[in-house]
C-alpha cells in the first residue's frame, strides 16, 4: 500500500528526491564545465550520492553517457573551445610577462653594479693597507 502522496513521509520524500537530483544535475554541469572526467562514479562522489541511484534515473543516465563519450579526449587531441584562452588573455600574459622579464633584467643590472662597486671597495681597502695580493 503506498503512503497518501499529501502525507509528510511523502512530500519529505518527494523533496528529497529533487533535492538529490538538483545535487546530481549540478556536480554533472559543474564537472563537464572543467573539463573533468564526466562518469557515474565521479558524479556521485561529487554530488555526495549513490552511483546506484544515478543508474535509476533515465535522463541524468543518459548525459553521463553522453558526455563521458563525447569528454574522453586522446592526449594531443585540440582543447574544446570553450576552454580554450581568448586573444586577450594570451596578451594579457604575454605582457605582463614581458614587464616581468624587464623588471628581472633591471634588477639583475642593478645588483651587478653593487657587486662591481663592492668588489672595487674591496680592492681598493687592500691596496691602501698594503695588503695586495695580486703582487
């Protein structure tokens, strides 16, 4: 006999069950939106569920099986689209890592110039003690 679908066990087990499929629906989303494996095990670790429940439920089945083929990529193969870097973004890179690479040169002349000034000092306080061991 099943429960009256207005008692509470049943309205408690009707929003269960669309919470849990809200959970699935969005681990699958947020999983093939990464680029990650799309599989049932990795669904229903990422949506805290059985991999047995996602079995049951046809249309969620059913984009499982149709991305984990269409995601399963052979190592090379091009980046989908979606994933791939804008024009903007490569120059943004690009430059800043230009600015980066300047400001390294500017400081690595920097720090030579310290040292050679150093190293001067240094012969410079031999020679005048008497010290010079380049005689």
């Amino acid at each position: 006999m099943r429960p009256d679908p207005a008692t509470p066990l049943a309205l408690a087990a009707a929003r269960r069950h669309e919470l849990t499929r809200a959970r699935a629906i969005q681990a699958l989303r947020e999983l093939d939106r990464a680029g990650a494996p799309v599989t049932f095990a990795s669904v229903a670790a990422a949506a805290g569920i059985s991999r047995s429940w996602l079995y049951t439920q046809p249309d969620i089945r059913d984009q499982i099986q149709q991305l984990r083929t269409s995601t399963s990529r052979a190592p090379g193969a091009p980046v989908p689209v979606g994933q791939r870097s804008t024009e903007a973004s490569l120059h943004a890179r690009l430059t800043a890592t230009l600015q980066r690479n300047q400001a390294l040169a500017d400081e690595n002349g920097r720090l030579r110039r310290q040292l050679a000034r150093a190293l001067g000092d240094q012969r410079t306080a031999r020679t005048r003690s008497g010290n010079n061991p380049d005689r």
